[in-house]
C-alpha cells in the first residue's frame, strides 16, 4: 500500500508540472476520489482511490490513459468531449484482484466554469486471483485546475 501511495505522490508531483489538473468524486464502481491529469492537448491519465470499510473491507486504485477526441459527434457543442482509452485495476482486500479495462465516456465541461462532470463505462477483464469479465462505471464531477 504504500509503494501504491508513493506513486500516486510521485504521479501528482509530475502533473503539477503540466496544465489540466482535475480533482473530484466518482460514484459507481469503483466508488472514490479521482484524479486527472493533462498529459498532452488529447491525452491524460485518470486516477481512481476508492475504499470500503463496510462488510468486505478493501482498498482499489484504476489508473487510465485517456485519449480524448472532437471526431465521434458531427457539430457537438464545444463544452462536450468523449474518450476512449486503457487502463488498469488493482483490488486489495481478503483477496487480490488484477485486471485490464477499457473505459469510454463522455465529459461536460460548462463554459466559464471550472467543473466537469463525467460518465464512463468500461469493460474489464480480471486477469489475476480468477479470470472473469465484467463491466464498472460511473458519474463523477470534477474541479478544474
């Protein structure tokens, strides 16, 4: 957990040197904090802690690089951007979990606002403990930096 936690430090400490910082909530699975970071003018990387304290107590972190594009919706409103992208989920509680998805939404951004709001789904693949399919998602609203 802390090698997890020393690299999500080391990850912001990175992006505070380029523009395009978002922080906020995502409600879905997973449930937690997320982070985002402009790598490049389409590009960025996603960052997700999620927790649970309750019955089955664990700790989640998906980390995804998102390609943004403008050529999905002919004449879409300027304050409307869709993504695509790959990424990664690590699970810790009682057992392990490891797998790959492939997440795809949609962003608003209001013009003079610093908010977005967010929903994705993302196919996923759970390559470590048992390999099973499955589908996570969520709404999220984010500052902008």
């Amino acid at each position: 957990m802390k090698k997890i936690l020393l690299t999500l430090i080391i990850m912001t400490n990175f992006a505070f040197s380029e523009s395009g910082i978002k922080a906020g909530v995502v409600i879905g699975v997973p449930t937690g904090i997320n982070f985002e970071v402009k790598i490049h003018k389409n590009n960025a990387l996603n960052i997700v802690a999620a927790w649970n304290l309750d019955i089955k107590s664990y700790f989640e972190t998906d980390i995804d690089y998102r390609i943004y594009g403008d050529q999905l919706f002919n004449g879409k409103p300027e304050w409307l951007n869709h993504f695509f992208g790959i990424g990664g989920r690590l699970l810790f509680s009682d057992d392990f979990e490891a797998g790959v998805h492939f997440p795809l939404g949609v962003e608003m951004v209001p013009k003079d606002v610093p908010l977005d709001v967010l929903v994705y789904i993302a196919p996923e693949i759970v390559l470590v403990s048992e390999t099973k399919f499955g589908l996570i998602g969520g709404v999220g609203i984010r500052y902008i930096f």
